[in-house]
C-alpha cells in the first residue's frame, strides 16, 4: 500500500491524489462541523491519519475496494472512529453502488 501511495505522490496519478486529498479534507471539515468544535492542527493530523489508515485497508487485500467505494464509505468510518464505535469493512454493506 506504501507503494501505490508513493506513485501517487510522485507524480504517477497526480489528479488521484488530488481526488484523495479533496475528499480528506472534506470529511475532515464536515467531521469538525458536526462535532462542533475547534479545528486545531494535531487534531487535523489525527483525523487525516485515521483516513489514511482507514483508505490503505480498504485499498489492500482483502478488501480490494475501488476508490468510489472507499470515498463513500470514509465519512462514516471516520465518525465512528471518532465516537468509539467499532468500524471495520466487514461490518459495511456487502452490495454496494455509487451515491447518485
């Protein structure tokens, strides 16, 4: 997984990353809006990480799931995380289909 995040940054699919990072940033805003609380610069770190780890599972074998998939599942995931809730793939919908 290290390795297809590192094509990414190094120019192989500069406009992936870019998706990536976009849809980081957006969950990451919308996580603080609905918690309502002060964005703060670790506290950033510590939700992007969580993205992070949460997207290079999802990516990686087993699961093996497409970026869409993954972009759709990260807001929850993330959520969950933040309240303490336990999130893991298998728990997620087996049939999936992209957000009209």
């Amino acid at each position: 997984m290290a390795g297809e995040m590192l094509e990414l940054m190094m120019g192989r699919d500069k406009a992936q990353l870019g998706r990536i990072v976009r849809r980081f940033t957006q969950v990451i805003e919308r996580s603080f809006a609905a918690d309502k609380s002060t964005i703060t610069r670790n506290e950033t770190k510590r939700r992007f990480r969580m993205l992070e780890t949460t997207y290079r599972d999802l990516r990686a074998a087993p699961f093996l799931w497409s970026w869409p998939r993954i972009s759709n599942a990260l807001p929850h995931a993330l959520r969950n995380k933040l309240d303490g809730v336990p999130w893991s793939p298998e728990t997620a919908r087996r049939m999936w289909s992209p957000d009209d």
